[in-house]
C-alpha cells in the first residue's frame, strides 16, 4: 500500500431551485430524483406550478409587477432580425439566412441554409381592449363579473395565457442575451453563459475552468452505456450519466416521472436539443451551436465536449441534503443518503453516488499485467479544507501508482 498527498479544492453545493420531496425517492435511479437545481425537463412545455417554483416571492411580487405595466406599451414578441415589435409573423418582413442570420434574397445568399422569414420571438399574448390602444389594461389579465349587480374582477394566474410558449422555439429563459451570447460576459461571450440560472452546478463554456487533456480512462465517466455493476431498473451499468439521468421507461425520448416530486423527467438528448440554445432567431438550427456538443465533426459525444458546461469540480458540487443520520442540515461528503447527488454515500455497491459515475472500477478486478489497476481510497485525513491555503492530505488506500 501506498499514499500521496493531494492539493484538492472541494466546492460544497449551492442551490437555485429546490423542490420538495413529497414521495417515495427513486432509489436507485433512474429517474434520478428531482430535488436539487433545475429539473431534467424542457422549458417551452411548462405548466403553471413549474413558472411559479422559480418566479414566486422574489424582491418584487408578481401582481405588482404585473400592475406597473398598465398604461404602458404591450410588448407581443420582437422580429429576430429588425427587433421591432410584432403580433404575428406577418408583421416581421426581413428575410434571413436560418443558418447564420444574415439578410439574403434567395437560398444562393446562404451558403448552404435556407433563405426564410424573420420570426416573431417571445410572444405574448393581451386581450384588453385596449390592446387596440398598445396599452396594457386591466382586462389585460383579468376578467370581470357582474352576478347581481356588482362588478368584481376575476384574478386570471395562469401565466400561459399571456406568456405563450412556441412549439419549436426556445423557452424566454433561453432566448436572453444571456444565454444566447450578447449578453454574456461570464464565460465566452458569443456562445452565453448558463450559471447566472443554473448557478454552480454547471460551468460556464469558456470561462476557464479546468478540463482533462489526457485521454478518459477506466474511471471517467461514459456518457451512456455503462459498464460497470450494478446495472440500474433500465439495464444500464453504472459508470456513465445514463445510470441516473434518464426517463426510467427504458427509451430516451419517452418521458417519466419523478415518484418524489411528481416532476416529468425526460432523457439528456430531448433536455439539451429542446433548450433552444442551438436555435437561431429564425427558427432554424445553427451547426455552430450543435458543435458545442457533438464537436466539429458532428461526432459521437465525447466526455471533454461534455466537460464545457459540466467540468468535474461542478459535478463534484452537486450534493442535496438528506435524513442521513446526525446530518440533517449539513451536507457532509461521503455521507449523505445513496441517490441524492455526486458525492453521498460512499460504500462500493449499489449503494454509492461515486460508483455511478466512476462504475467502470465495479466492472471487476483487473488481472495483474493486463492494464491499469483501478485505485480505490478507503479513507483520508481530512475531508474539508479551505481555498488559497496549502494543504496536505493522506489518502489511504490500495493500487496507488
């Protein structure tokens, strides 16, 4: 046996949205269970409940919000390319490039793409009458009574009825300047930064957090096809993403539902082609956004295009409370109940959160001489240290090299 001493900066996790756990856990995944940061769902099919988990109870409240819009100009959606407002499709006449947003006259103008209408993006919807004046009203978002005589206004809180939510066309969330790239400063200022929603349970591309250079190896994880044990209810091993993150109806593209939180879980390929960042303004689709993914060559997804957003130190902060004993209230790694993060119960089996990423060391011993040996740490002498200070830490363990 043998130890090193490591520099290793722990990031303890951090929460935007927290949804409360009301069932029976989803143990062992998948679905994984939905209880920390945003859900593996999609944003332009959300229903009421969903826009409140996030919009309820901030600084400013929502009919206040909503109230000091009146008299004020209605805001139905923005042509892509004037960004004049519109009502409908017709009233945004430029046509452009649906591969690059260049203006054009014909299909030779594109290089490749097509040579379509500008859209109406981020529509809303107002049924005032004043509409006719360009103002918003009271009836604007409310409806009115006059059972015996008296006058009383009906509160309408379905945010849908205004908020329209376009098939094909990103979430609001996604087509900020934020996340669309003119508004970025964060990480690479024309692709958009994802942290100022998601917060630090991804990374932001471009932003110079730390990416392996060297090849993956046995522990990496896969992003599908595990081959490690045990196998999850879907048949897949442990050791790749697919172990937790997946619909547990055993077809990516057939959502299920988290027995926790009753939130509709879909598979990584539907959460990450219907966010609507690889949209261009026009509806169509920019291969240049497709390559943050798939890579240049429009390949097989690799783990490092994968690292761009979700680096280790983010997926190594990803951890939620949970009823372990003596822990309520402090997240203490390696010991927070199996299923509710990255870092939580740490015994080799099938109840681990490290081996459902790293499975490959549960595929089995490797015979001396046949290939790397898989290093396992059974204990360290410290688990919490502080950054910008050095700091020396045995691990203990076995076929360290």
């Amino acid at each position: 046996m043998r130890t090193k001493t490591l520099r290793i900066l722990i990031i303890l996790a951090t929460s935007i949205m927290l949804f409360a756990t009301n069932g029976i856990a989803d143990i062992p995944a998948p679905p994984v269970n939905q209880t920390l940061g945003m859900p593996d769902g999609i944003f332009n099919n959300l229903v009421e409940a969903e826009c409140r988990a996030c919009h309820e109870g901030k600084k400013t409240s929502n009919p206040d919000r909503h109230h000091l819009l009146y008299g004020l100009p209605i805001i139905y959606g923005e042509c892509s390319s004037s960004g004049n407002d519109c009502l409908t499709e017709t009233d945004c006449t430029e046509l452009l490039c649906d591969n690059n947003g260049n203006t054009c006259d014909d299909d030779t103008d594109c290089s490749g793409g097509s040579c379509v209408a500008e859209n109406c993006v981020g529509e809303t919807a107002a049924s005032d009458p004043l509409a006719n004046l360009g103002v918003y009203g009271c009836f604007s978002c409310h409806d009115q009574s006059t059972a015996g005589g008296v006058t009383n206004f009906l509160v309408q809180r379905d945010c849908l009825q205004c908020h329209l939510q376009v098939p094909g066309e990103g979430s609001v969330h996604h087509l900020t300047g934020t996340a669309q790239g003119t508004n970025s400063p964060l990480g690479d200022p024309a692709i958009g930064d994802c942290t100022p929603c998601h917060g630090t349970l991804v990374d932001d591309y471009g932003d110079d957090h730390i990416i392996p250079t060297y090849l993956p190896s046995l522990v990496t994880p896969a992003i599908k096809n595990g081959l490690g044990v045990p196998f999850n209810s879907e048949g897949n091993g442990a050791g790749a993403c697919t172990y937790c993150h997946s619909t547990g109806t055993g077809n990516f593209y057939v959502p299920g539902v988290d027995n926790a939180t009753g939130v509709i879980v879909y598979g990584n390929a539907s959460t990450h082609h219907n966010s609507g960042v690889t949209s261009t303004r026009t509806g169509g689709i920019d291969p240049t956004k497709c390559a943050l993914c798939h890579g240049l060559e429009m390949d097989v997804i690799n783990i490092r295009n994968c690292e761009q957003c979700h680096g280790f130190e983010s997926l190594h902060n990803i951890q939620a409370d949970s009823t372990a004993a003596g822990n309520i209230g402090t997240i203490v790694i390696g010991e927070e109940d199996y299923g509710f993060g990255h870092i939580g119960e740490d015994t080799p089996g099938s109840g681990s959160d490290c081996w459902g990423c790293h499975g490959f060391a549960m595929a089995g011993t490797y015979a001396i001489g046949s290939g790397a040996i898989t290093p396992y740490i059974s204990g360290s002498t410290a688990e919490i240290i502080f950054a910008g200070t050095d700091n020396t830490i045995t691990l203990s363990g076995t076929a360290f090299t």
